[in-house]
C-alpha cells in the first residue's frame, strides 16, 4: 500500500494534469454518486489535499470528492478522450483525465462534511503536514494513549501520525537506533526526541526526493533506504548484518547492532 508520501506526490501529479481548467467531464461508476456529475461538469478543482493515506479533491462550487485507496486503489492521469475499462471516477478536462481504479471508499461530501468519513475521524496529525512540529508529535508519544504501545506496532496506527507505513517504520526506527519493542514510556527525553525528529523528518524526505535522482533537500540528503529490503547487507551505521523478520504482522527490517 502506499504510503503517505507517494500519496501526497500522487495528489501534486493529479493536482498538475488538471491545471484549475473547467471539467469538462465527470463520471462515476457507483449509482450512488451519479447525481453529482452533472453539479461537478464545468466546475474547476481548486485543490487535491492528501490526509494520510486519503485524498480530498475540492471543487469550485464547494463540493468535495472523498477516496481512500486502500490496499488496490490508484489514480492514474491519461489523456482527455481516452477511454479505459474498469475504472470508479474519471474527472477529464480539455487536456487530460484523472481516472480511480479499484477503490470502493468513495464520497462527495460537503466541506462542513470534510471530517465525517470514519478514516478521517481515526486519523491523526499528518506527518506532512508542515505546521507538524516535534513537540507536538512528543506530546502524542508520551501521552496515555500511546504510551505504552510497542513502537513498531504504533508508527502504523494511523490515529498516532498519519501517513505512516510499514517502509517508514522500518527507516523511522533505523534512523532513531531504537527496536520495534520498546515503548515510548521506556524511553529517555532525549531518545522520545530523536525518534520524532525522525517521525517528521523521514516521510518529508521521502516526500520530497524519493525517485528524484539528482534531487536535494535536509542539507543535501537524498531519501533511500538503509534498512528496508535489505536483509543480509552491512549496516552502514555499524557493520552488523541487517535482519528480517515480522512485527504486526507485517515484513520488518532492522540492525541487531545499533537498534536497541
């Protein structure tokens, strides 16, 4: 699934191919969402905003377009006048359409309605969101809630910090040198401080230079990973051999040496 960066450069992509030009088409394949094509032709997308794993489309009239993609979703951007099969929404303007695939979580919701769809409510803060700060996500971590959960099980609970997922995870604790069994409580304040500078500062870089050779930000670092896909290779911290197992049910990568 993807996670909370490639969702949000998803929502540049689509956000671009759309360009503010009026739609000259909307069409929905659920019979429950065909009354507002007509309401949605003619009107432009003032924005396409990512909430963690979300997308919300807002039109000029108010209206908002509401999908989660889930484990088989994904947007693609094609021409205008193509006409491929199996699609949920197409939204096409002059130049080019946005077509939905596979996804079944989708709404037009007013913007008082904005929050109402149960992800939204389970959500928290989005790990991208830029007014995010590492006291803010401290305050979280240390709070009864949180606190007693093993960190590799809360940096995929998505009311913690939303857009994390199991990649992140896997760098998040890496960068921190800390093991997916500890629990906030357990830690020092200087530990809970390197773990969310981590939380805010590795899905940012993600965000802004995974898959961009070349591409420059954090004082010259580039996003790859150092720990994720790489079982069997040197640490490039300590040495040690990286190694794979599961936690939370999901594949987990990490270094015996330096993550304790």
């Amino acid at each position: 699934m993807p996670e909370g960066p490639e969702i949000r450069r998803a929502a540049d992509g689509l956000m671009q191919a759309m360009s503010h030009l009026p739609i000259t088409l909307a069409w929905f394949a659920f019979p429950h969402l065909k009354r507002w094509e007509t309401q949605l032709t003619g009107q432009t997308i003032d924005k396409i905003e990512a909430r963690g794993k979300a997308l919300l489309t807002w039109f000029s009239n108010g209206l908002v377009l509401y999908s989660h993609n889930q484990l088989y979703g994904v947007w693609r951007v094609v021409k205008a006048g193509e006409t491929p099969v199996t699609m949920r929404v197409r939204l096409e303007n002059q130049n080019a359409a946005i077509l939905l695939y596979s996804a079944s979580e989708i709404s037009i919701l007013s913007a008082d309605e904005v929050a109402e769809p149960p992800f939204l409510l389970r959500i928290g803060p989005d790990a991208l969101d830029s007014q995010l700060t590492v006291e803010t996500v401290q305050a979280r971590l240390v709070s009864k809630r949180f606190c007693g959960r093993q960190l590799g099980a809360l940096l995929l609970d998505q009311f913690f910090i939303a857009g994390l997922g199991n990649y992140l995870r896997v760098e998040i604790l890496w960068q921190a040198q800390l093991a997916a069994q500890h629990r906030p409580r357990d830690l020092n304040e200087e530990q809970q401080r390197l773990l969310c500078q981590a939380i805010l500062n590795i899905p940012r870089l993600s965000y802004t230079t995974r898959g961009q050779p070349g591409a420059k930000d954090h004082h010259g670092a580039t996003f790859r990973f150092r720990a994720f896909h790489r079982a069997g290779k040197a640490c490039e911290r300590c040495g040690q051999a990286i190694e794979k197992t599961t936690f939370s049910g999901r594949p987990f990568y990490w270094c015996p040496g330096c993550q304790r």
